[in-house]
C-alpha cells in the first residue's frame, strides 16, 4: 500500500506543484490522476519515486517511509516501483531485448552493468515479458525500428522485469494513435491485474481514464479535487478538475459522435476523445 500524508512541493523557481495531498493506493488498485497541465501530475509520480524532493510530507511504501531514504536504500526503493514513461525511455542503438533487461538494474548502475552478463533467468524472464506484451518476435531488432505502441510496450516490459509492486506511469499514450492507446491502456490494466500491482496513471485522456482505471483522483492546481469511481466523475465535475473556461472553448462534436457514449457523464471533450476509429455503423 501507498499513503503519501501532507505531501507538498515548492520548486526552487518558487511554483507551488503540491499543497498538502492526502492519498492512499491500495495493492492492486489502479488509479488514474487526471487534471490539466500544471496541475501537479508528474510532480506527484516523481515525488513518490524521489527522482523530485517532496517539500514536505511523507510517503509510504508497504510502511517504509520512501522520503527519508537516500544511497543504496533508496535504489533498492525505486526497484519496487516501475516507471513508464510518454517518451519510453529506451536507448536506442540497442535491441529490444537489452531495452528490457536495464530494467534489472533500477535507476542507476545501468552503464556500469551493462558490460556484465545478465543471469540465465533475468534473460529468460525479459523473454517471458516479451511474449506477454507481444515483442517476443522483435526481441532482436533495435529499439529505434519500432513503432511508438511498440516501445511503450518494451517499456511496460522493461518496467515490470524489476517486479515492482507499484507502477508509475507518466502520460503513457499522450504520443499514441487512438487504439494504439487503448490497447495500451489495457495491457496495463491487465499486467496490473495479473500481477496483483498497484498503479498511478497520469493521463489527459478522461474517457481512457475512466475506461481502465479502478479510480480516479482530480487535481487541480496542486489539489485534489476529485477523488472516486470513474462512474462518478460528472461533468460539473470535470469543470471543477479543468476550469470552466477550458470547457466553454470546446467545439461541440458531431452528433453522430456522440452515439454510444452514456450523456450523464460525459463532456464535449469527452465524447470526441470516446469515439472508436470507424466506430460500429460506420457513423464516420
Ligand atoms: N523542474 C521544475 N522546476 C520548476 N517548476 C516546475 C518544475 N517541474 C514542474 N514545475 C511546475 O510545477 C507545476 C506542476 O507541474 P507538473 O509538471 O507536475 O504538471 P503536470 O500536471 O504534470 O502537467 P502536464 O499535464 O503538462 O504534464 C507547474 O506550475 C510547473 O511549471
Ligand atoms: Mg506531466
């Protein structure tokens, strides 16, 4: 389990990111955080994984306190926690396979290690995650051949060889087509379920949010905001979470692309973001 208890953040420019967040992730839940930029959504993953200083407050792993650790504690803190992030991360001159197995080494190490062999069952391992994902064909070819879904998913794989209890997932489609981000979304989702891991999901996309994730906590301005099921997440909310003024600048979407999209909970943005490419009766 995850608590963070009055965590804050001021950047040394003076930004207030977070004021004072209160939050408890249970093991296995997965949690979206939504909010519009600024909000204070990568502050807040990067505030759990230390790679930011919280200003103030305490973060709990399983009840080890993560903000007091530092050398070799906190690296083998960070091996519990799994990032993804938008822009994958991968170096590219090497194979997918290499990609996957840095994951070994946590956050730091990475070239020093490199030169070593990795063991028998790291590797066999990586190839497992390879096939869970659906790399395995390509484990060979260089991380700079693939598509953007593929090396999101050569990160997911990356991320889970350190077996992780938590994700922590930065924007993970923000760079994808929109069923490549589904598909993304949803092998989260059931990596998360197979495993039993917890996850926080930064994302823009409300309508992937409420579709994959357990939970979805708000943040507005370095505040939670919201926090609930997806099936309470109303408009009115979402004005509360985005601002009236983001809302009142939104197109109206077509009326063909509103089908299928339930109308208590659902906003202008949301219903465009919600329509599957081509979507049944070939509406488009
Ligand atoms: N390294 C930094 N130094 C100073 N201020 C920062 C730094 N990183 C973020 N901030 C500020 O902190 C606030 C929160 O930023 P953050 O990146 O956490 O927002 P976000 O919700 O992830 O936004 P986005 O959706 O655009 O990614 C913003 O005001 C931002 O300008
Ligand atoms: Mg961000």
């Amino acid at each position: 389990m995850l608590t963070l208890n009055g965590v804050g953040k001021r950047y040394s420019t003076g930004d207030r990111a977070l004021n004072n967040i209160e939050l408890t992730l249970p093991n296995g839940q997965v949690m979206a955080l939504i909010g519009p930029s600024g909000a204070g959504k990568s502050t807040l993953i990067r505030c759990v994984n230390r790679l930011v200083e919280p200003s103030e407050g305490n973060i709990r792993l399983d009840g080890m306190e993560l903000t007091s650790l530092s050398g070799q504690k906190l690296r083998q803190a960070r091996r519990a926690m799994g990032m993804i992030f938008q822009e994958y991360a991968l170096v590219d001159r090497l194979s997918v396979m290499e990609n996957v197995l840095s994951g070994r080494l946590g956050y730091v190490g990475f070239w020093r290690s490199f030169a070593r062999r990795y063991p028998q069952e790291a590797v066999a391992e990586a190839f497992r995650l390879l096939e869970r994902v659906g790399l395995a064909h390509a484990m060979d070819k260089r991380a700079d051949a693939l598509s953007g879904g593929q090396r999101q998913r050569v990160g997911i794989a990356r991320a889970l060889l350190q077996s992780p209890k938590l994700l922590l997932v930065d924007e993970p489609t923000a760079s994808l087509d929109p069923k490549t981000s589904r598909q993304i979304m949803r092998l989260i989702r059931e990596l998360c379920a197979e495993r039993g891991l917890a996850a926080i999901i930064n994302i823009h996309d409300v309508a992937l949010a409420q579709q994959f994730a357990d939970r979805i906590v708000g943040l507005r301005a370095g505040e939670i905001v919201f926090d609930g099921p997806p099936s309470e997440l109303t408009a009115e909310m979402l004005t509360t979470i985005y601002g009236e003024e983001e809302w009142d600048t939104t197109p109206e979407p077509l009326a063909s692309e509103t089908e299928n999209v339930p109308s208590s909970a659902v906003t202008p943005r949301q219903a465009v973001n919600n329509v599957p490419p081509l979507a049944a009766g070939g509406a488009l």
